[in-house]
C-alpha cells in the first residue's frame, strides 16, 4: 500500500522510479517515437495484470483514496496529474473488470469505513475482479421487482435468488449484488446493496455460450449464501439509491469521457472519445463546414466539461455525503451521463451525414434521411427499453426524434455544400 503523495516536485519522481523498475526496457523511447510496431512489441514484454497489480499496491491506480482504501491520499490535481502522465506514456493503469469503474465509486460514496478497508484495497491492485448481479430472469427492464432474497442471521446474510446476463462472471472473484432485504416496503425501497464474493459455498456460474461459441455472458444461482454484513456497500434498504451511483458511472465509463488516449485504458467499458469523434470529422472532410465546426467546438467543451466534473476524489465524495451533498452527486452524474450521450451521438452523426452526402441523388432528400434516421434511431431506443423501461424509451423516443429532426436540417445545409 503507498505512502502519501508528495507535492509537484516528488510524486513525479516516486511514480518515474517505480516506472523504471517495472516497465519493460525501451518503453518511454517506443512511446516517445510514436511507433506503433515498438509500442506493440514493449507491450507483449509486459505482464499486465502483474505490473497493474504492482501498480495499485504502491498507490498509483488511485492515487486520491485514503492509503486505507490503496491509494495515496493525494490531492484532486496532483491524483489527476498522477492519471495524466500514466495516460501520457501509455501505461496500462485500470485493473480488469467493473471493480474500479463502476464498485468503487459506490463503496466510495455509500459504504462504511471497515467495508471500504476491505473491499477497495484488492479492487485497486486487480486481485479481486468484479462483475454486477442486477438482472433476473423475471426482473430486467423492471430491476426493482428482482426476486432474489437477503435474509440476515446474526452478522452474515443468507442470500438466494438466480440472476443472469452477468458479464465476464466467470473471470470475477466478486460481485455487485442487488438482493430483497424487506418485502413489505415499496419495492424501491426494500433492496439492499452487497459485494458478494463469488467463491462461496452455494454460489453456482453457469456460463452462457454464444452462437460463437464464446462466453460472455453467465447466469448464477445463489443458494444459501452466506454474505458477511462487512460486505453490505449500501445502508439496509438503501440499494436502490446505490445502484444509481454505480449506472451514473457506467454511463460515464461507456461514453470514453475525455480521455485523449484510449491504448492505455482500454480496460474500460468502450464508447468512442472526443478526440475520436474530432479524428473521424478530419478525416470524412467535415470540419470546412462552419456548422459543423461549431457543433464540433460545443462537443468538446462538454466533452473536456464532463472529464474535470467525473473525477473522483475523497473530497469531493466528502462534501456529496454532507447535507443536500446527495443532490450535487446526481446532478454531476446526470451531467457526465448527458454530455458523454452527446459526444457518442455526434460521432454517429458524422458518419451519417457524410454518408447521405455520397448516396444516389434519390437517398439525399431530407425527409427521406429523417425517415431512416428516425426508423434507425427509434429501434435503437427499443434496445435500449428493454434495459430500461418504458419511462427511459420515451425518453430515448423524444431524443431520437429531436436527432432526426436535427440530422434532417444538417442533411439539407451539407447537400448545398460545393
């Protein structure tokens, strides 16, 4: 476990010895030249889940958390300048699995002290990977009718239920688990939140091959497992408003933030970056456009925005759990949420555009484009209600509608275009 981060003129130090050591030979010169072939070869050299392990031990995959929780208690700009410089060289720095992105911001915000001493340290070096346990089989556009019980029996729960479509459960040693802990209440109100560790007795993964046959996706059987109240991540009954903190981070983690570089954290959950879009818009010949351009410049703002309003840090967690603190948590996860959403709908809409500009002059009348865009968008809204629920996809409805709306004006503007 690390030390406390120093200021400006030693972490820098710290972090390059430790760097030294442990990084394959020529790693900054291959990074330094840009050469993709010398990166990919250093990269082969090195053991990722061993150096990234190694990494989270000394302090460095969170360099903000209280040295309790593995990290360094370093402050907000030195924890980001930290993340910065490892992005910067490339340097694999997120441990495999939702442990990071997507538990320890709710352990962070919800948990007790002794359960963020035992759970975050191994989620930092990679040596506790994890998975969620949300969706039933009669339990997933509706997730607050799940089934799956929590009884408590002196300081443990005996938990039984099925859950399904658990993604990479097979790889994971823990787990973010939903489970009735009171069925008398407002089914909102009844569901607790826990961290289950996968290697317990009654716990049964059963993989769930794909027409690949490849695994992914798993269902699980829980039967009399036993859960230590040390594992319980959210106040009894309070699991429903800590499963919010763990989707305002997955809707942060799959819309890329404003990461510039993705090589050395491709272990998050995808979604294209600013960058991405603005290299994509350069290439397809878009960026002569003056409205284009504008709404290229409004993105990145929001995009640079949503990367400074989403790092976590001790402090600001601090003050969101003091009085009306919940409200700012929301307000700066719906904000990442939202802004992440607009970065990955203006990437979709560069392709679109500049692909109604090469169609047969027939395809190029907007209201054709809005018909196929809407058509495109509203199935896309249905996917997305299913996970969601019928409040979210009239929601999704509303925004395609409004995109399609959108999408038609910019066809007409770019078909005018010499």
């Amino acid at each position: 476990m690390g030390r406390p981060a120093g200021g400006a003129d030693t972490w820098r130090d710290e972090l390059d010895a430790f760097l030294a050591v442990h990084l394959p030979e020529g790693w900054r010169d291959a990074v330094a030249s840009g050469d993709d072939a010398a990166i990919l070869a250093r990269r082969k050299e090195l053991d990722t889940a061993a150096f990234v392990a190694e990494l989270g031990r000394a302090g460095w995959v969170a360099p903000g958390w209280d040295p309790a929780y593995g990290g360094r208690g370093a402050d907000h700009d030195t924890a980001l300048a930290v993340r910065s410089y490892l992005d910067e060289l490339e340097v694999p720095r997120v441990p495999r699995g939702s442990g990071l992105p997507l538990a320890a911001p709710t352990i962070l915000e919800w948990s007790s002290e002794e359960t963020k001493c035992r759970l975050l340290p191994p989620i930092a070096t990679g040596e506790e990977r994890w998975c969620q346990l949300f969706s039933e089989p009669g339990a997933g556009s509706d997730l607050a009718s799940l089934a799956t019980t929590a009884v408590l029996d002196g300081d443990e729960w005996v938990v039984n239920g099925q859950k399904v479509w658990t993604t990479l459960g097979h790889e994971s040693e823990f787990a973010m688990l939903l489970a009735r802990t009171d069925p008398d209440v407002a089914k909102h109100q009844g569901i607790t939140y826990f961290g289950l560790d996968l290697r317990s007795p009654g716990v049964e993964v059963r993989p769930l091959r794909n027409m690949a046959g490849r695994i992914e996706f798993n269902e699980v059987f829980l039967d009399d497992v036993r859960v230590p109240d040390l594992h319980r991540i959210s106040p009894v009954g309070d699991g429903w408003k800590a499963t919010r903190t763990t989707l305002g981070a997955e809707r942060h983690a799959l819309s890329g933030g404003a990461r510039k570089k993705r090589k050395a954290t491709d272990e998050i959950l995808g979604g294209r970056t600013m960058d991405d879009v603005l290299d994509l818009a350069r290439q397809l010949g878009v960026t002569g456009d003056p409205l284009w351009r504008q709404r290229l410049a409004g993105d990145h703002g929001d995009a640079a925005a949503v990367g400074l309003a989403q790092v976590p840090d001790p402090h600001s967690l601090a003050f969101e759990r003091g009085a009306g603190g919940r409200d700012v948590g929301r307000r700066r996860r719906d904000f990442g949420g939202d802004g992440g959403g607009r970065v990955q709908r203006v990437g979709v809409d560069v392709d679109r555009t500049v692909g109604a500009r090469v169609a047969p002059a027939a395809e190029q009348h907007h209201d054709v484009a809005r018909v196929r865009v809407l058509r495109d968008d509203r199935q896309q809204a249905g996917a997305r209600a299913s996970r969601d629920g019928p409040a979210q996809m009239r929601g999704w409805r509303y925004a395609a509608d409004v995109s399609a709306r959108g999408f038609g004006e910019r066809h007409d503007h770019a078909r005018l275009q010499p």
